[in-house]
C-alpha cells in the first residue's frame, strides 16, 4: 500500500528525468567557450538555453496551472533591467544579480498575480496583456515621469563588456535548475494541486486544495525564473531597451513555444525552444526577412491546434514507448 | 449544541439575493436534510458553508466556532467537506487520483493510506477500478468516487448535494444505505435531496427551502406529515 501511495506520489521517475537534463547539461558545459569556431555554436545555444529557460518558466503557470499569462515580458524586463541598473549604476556583477532581479519579479509577479489570478480563463489572459503594456509604457517613460535618468526610456542602456563564456556556463546552469524545479513540481504534491486547478477548480476547492495561494505561488515561480532569462540577456547583449525586453511580441513567443512543444508536459517548453530557436537561426541565416519565422511559428500553431494538443511531445509519446517515457503528458490540458 | 449551526444566512449570486435569512441546525451524528424545488437555494447554502460563496451576513458556527469568511481549503481542513453536485470529478485522472486529491488538505493528508483503505472497503467497486479514469466509470460508480473523494478529507461533517440524481433505482438505494453507514459510523451528514420521499425517511431533522427561505423545520417524521410537504414534495 505505501509502495502504491508512493507512486501515487508521482516520485517513480523523477530520478530519471533529472539525469537526463543533467546529461545534456554536462554536454552544453563541454563546448569549448575560448575557441573561434565554436563562437557560432555557443551563441546558439545560449539562444535556445534562453528560450527553454523562458518557456519552461511559463509553463509552471500556463501549462500547470492552466492560467495563461500574457504579459510575462513583463518580468523577462524587469530581470533584465534590475540587473541592467545595478550591474551600471553600482558595478555588481551581472550574474551575482540574478536572484535578485528574479526576487523583484517574483514580488511583482504577487502584487500583479495576487488579484489578477481570481480571474479565470480569458479574463486573466486579458488582465495580463494590460500588465504587459502597462509596465511597457511605464519604463519607456519613467525618465518623464520622474524628471531622472533612469532607464533612458525608448532609447535604452548600453551596458560594459561581459565574458561571453561565463554567460554559457551561467546560462547552463540556469537551465537545469529551471528543468529540476519543472520536473520537481510536476511530480509532486504541488504539481497535483495545480493540475487539479487547471483541469477544475471548483472541484479543486471543495477538495480542500488551497486555490488562490498555489496560483500564486507557481505564477511567482515563473516570473523568477523568467526574469533570471532577463538577466543572462543583459550579460550576454550588453545592450538593453524597453521596446525588445518588455515587447508583446516576446509575452506571445513564450505562450507558443510551450504551445507548440507541449502544453504542460515537462519537455514540451525546451522542444519548442529548439523549434523556434532553429527557425529563428536558420530563417535569418536564409534571408534577412524578420516577419518569416513568425509565419513559420503560426503554421504550427494552427498544426498543433488541430492535430496534436500535445505538441511536439504529444507526437513523440505517440511514436514509441521510449518517448513516452520522458514527455510523458500528465494530463490532457487545453489553452 | 448543535454541530454546525446556520444563522439567519443572507447570501447574494451578483446582485441576485439567493438566501434570505436562513437558519438551521444539524446535531452530531445526525443525518439533516434540506429539501425544496429548483433555485430553492439548497446548493447555494452549501457553497455558502464550503466558502466558496462568501455570505453577505449572518453566521456560520462549527462546535460553536465561527467559519464564516473563512477560504474554502481552510474550511475542508476544519472538516466540513462538501461533495458538489454533478460529482464534479476529473475524468482525465484515475480513481484513486481522485480519491488522494480528497486528502490534499492538511486534515486528510497524514492517514490517507488508511482511509483509502476504508474507503475502499465501504466502495470494494471501486478498489476493482482504482487504475481506471474516472470519467470512464458508470454514473453510479462515478458517485462513489465523489462520495469517497469526499470522505479522504476525514469529514466531521459531510455535505451531500444531490446524490442520487440521475441515478438508477437499484444505485439510489446504494447510495442511501452508504449515507445511512456514514452517519453511523463516519461524519454528520447535511443531505441535500430532490428525493424529498427518501431523504425524509433517512434523515433525523429537515428544513424546507422556498425562494431562498426556510418554509418549515422540524423532525423528519414530522415534515413528513405535514400536508403541504405531502401535495408540494411527495406528490400524496
């Protein structure tokens, strides 16, 4: 009986998935940062990393949860520019930064998150594309607003030079601690409460599952991890403006990548981040066109919308036994 | 004292008052109905208890403890522990899927191995089906579920909305023996039935509902005699 209640639990193959991102983990670690010919290699690994970390992110809320956020560029610039600010203004170390730009996305994340969450269904997606623009707005103009030099509004910040190989490594690690907690929340008990949420919330109440507090909760959770993504961009682009970090069009990038991958499922968000972070460097590699890979990105959109819900990780638990093992869906989940 | 006592609960749906100063209580080990037509506000009272409707005014009081405005999980770990009308279970999820979520709270969550195994005794159907999705199952059996789900949480008072609606015969009567076996033996039970004719004959007190009032209280033996009951309820 305990050995049933502790599969109950979900802990039968934690272990394994955890060993698996560790193993691709060493590998990324393993491409040599000083060397030329690799320049082209780590810069598109930190591209895909930076996607997975942010879809992956999402996925806590928008996946797990089933609360669709929006506005998540909104934390994605405020990591980056809480970094940005102390990294210039009081010459901290960009990457010692993180945890604080991903706490101060996190408290905003509650004070957004905490009435907003209520809402159910479309209304919170709403709520969160006006979070999105306001907050948008708000740092274009702070300087305005405020009579100092802030944020240099639309204008943006240049930031000093940083060593690119420490941004992988950094980069890196950030990625498996995003997938562990991922893997770690949707195997266990608050993974279960927030499916629980997601699939019925009335029942989730009557249940005794604490609704508000774990919506809120996992919606932090995203918002620091993606604010974290802010961060290593500011190490690695040295180059900050709030038209590119607060943009809508980086809040939709986040909800399809997940989307696309698989909604909800703990390798959905990095096949998605794979997918469009390769369509993103071939297309521009091909052609100098910026509106294709959002064409790209809408054909498999409407692909997955209509055949497969589950993605890319959906298709793969299709063909054999062995994928099913690691995207294994936990449960059907709908937009 | 009562159990959990209602008193004079006013309760808003927007700006539509669905209860109007309803009062009522339920004693200890007892089996209490509430009865009434649609829209009576017999569901409304319960979502009200559960706290999943916040009441605009009066009390709720559990051994004398106040619990209105109290959140709904919070609620469920104090043991009154509501088991929503339709079932209201994810069918995505396995039997006993469902029935651990029951006991997510804090009050069901340490002997959850041994009430599943109670649970499993009181339903042995559904320790057949433990590995089958819930929304595969018959709707009798799929009562069961909720019934048990509701039961993980360790209840000290069990609401039931409408359990044997849209059930056969032969499975109505299943789930009033196991309403009986509960009251014994488990949680004080507030029954919410459109069977006026069988919850009277299980139940210890009734209240009747009318627009969100209560009409007429009393023993159950009693409100089954009345005349009004017997035409507008019974069909006598």
């Amino acid at each position: 009986m305990t050995e049933r209640l502790r599969r109950m639990d979900w802990a039968h193959d934690r272990g394994a998935q955890i060993v698996v991102v560790l193993l691709v983990a060493v590998v990324l670690a393993a491409i040599p940062t000083n060397e030329r010919q690799y320049a082209n290699l780590i810069r598109i690994t930190f591209l895909v990393l930076w996607y997975a970390i942010m879809a992956g992110a999402w996925n806590i809320i928008g996946g797990y949860a089933g609360q669709v956020s929006f506005g998540h560029a909104a934390f994605l610039g405020t990591g980056a520019y809480v970094t940005g600010t102390l990294w210039q203004t009081f010459h901290i170390d960009p990457l010692l930064t993180l945890p604080i730009a991903g706490l101060a996305a996190a408290l905003y994340s509650v004070i957004v998150g905490a009435p907003t969450l209520r809402l159910r269904g479309p209304y919170f997606a709403i709520a969160t594309i006006g979070v999105g623009e306001a907050t948008r707005l708000f740092v274009s103009n702070i300087d305005d607003i405020t009579g100092q030099v802030i944020t240099h509004g639309v204008t943006g910040i240049s930031l000093p030079n940083y060593d690119p190989a420490k941004v992988h490594y950094a980069t890196v690690a950030v990625f498996v601690v995003v997938m562990i907690t991922t893997i770690l929340i949707r195997e266990g008990r608050f993974g279960l409460g927030l499916f629980a949420i997601n699939m019925d919330r009335d029942a989730a109440e009557t249940s005794g599952v604490p609704t508000a507090r774990l919506q809120v909760l996992a919606f932090a959770i995203s918002a620091f991890f993606t604010a974290c993504a802010g961060s290593l961009y500011a190490a690695r682009q040295q180059f900050l403006d709030p038209t590119t970090m607060f943009g809508f069009d980086k809040s939709i990038q986040v909800v399809l990548m997940p989307v696309v991958g698989g909604l909800g499922t703990v390798w959905g968000p990095v096949f998605g981040a794979l997918l469009f972070g390769g369509v993103q460097d071939q297309i521009s590699s091909l052609t100098r066109n910026p509106y294709l890979p959002q064409l790209i990105y809408g054909l498999l959109l409407v692909l997955v919308v209509l055949f497969e819900p589950l993605g890319v990780a959906g298709l793969l638990g299709r063909a054999s036994s062995a994928g099913r093992a690691f995207v294994r869906p936990r449960r059907e989940t709908t937009v | 004292m009562a159990l959990l006592e209602v008193r004079q609960l006013t309760a808003f749906h927007g700006d539509v008052q669905a209860l109007w100063d309803v009062s009522f209580e339920v004693a200890e080990g007892s089996i209490t109905t509430l009865l009434g037509s649609n829209g009576a506000g017999k569901t409304t009272t319960l979502r009200t208890i559960s706290g999943i409707l916040p009441p605009r005014d009066g009390e709720i009081r559990l051994g004398g403890e106040r619990i209105d405005g109290v959140p709904p999980h919070r609620i469920v770990d104090m043991g009154v522990v509501q088991v929503p009308e339709g079932r209201k279970l994810w069918p995505n999820l396995s039997v006993q899927e469902n029935l651990v979520l029951g006991a997510y709270g804090r009050r069901g969550r340490p002997e959850r191995a041994r009430t599943l195994r109670s649970v499993y005794e009181l339903f042995p159907r559904l320790a057949e089906r433990r590995s089958q999705l819930a929304g595969t199952l018959s709707g009798g059996e799929q009562q069961m579920v909720a019934i048990g789900r509701g039961l993980m949480a360790r209840p000290v008072v069990l609401m039931l909305d409408e359990p044997s609606l849209g059930l056969a015969p032969i499975l109505v009567d299943e789930v009033f023996r196991v309403i009986r076996e509960i009251a014994a033996q488990r949680a004080t039970v507030l029954l919410v039935e459109q069977n006026v004719h069988r919850a009277l004959q299980i139940a210890d007190t009734a209240s009747v509902l009318e627009n969100g009032r209560v009409v007429l209280a009393g023993p159950a033996k009693q409100i089954a005699g009345d005349a009004k009951v017997q035409t507008a309820y019974l069909g006598l």
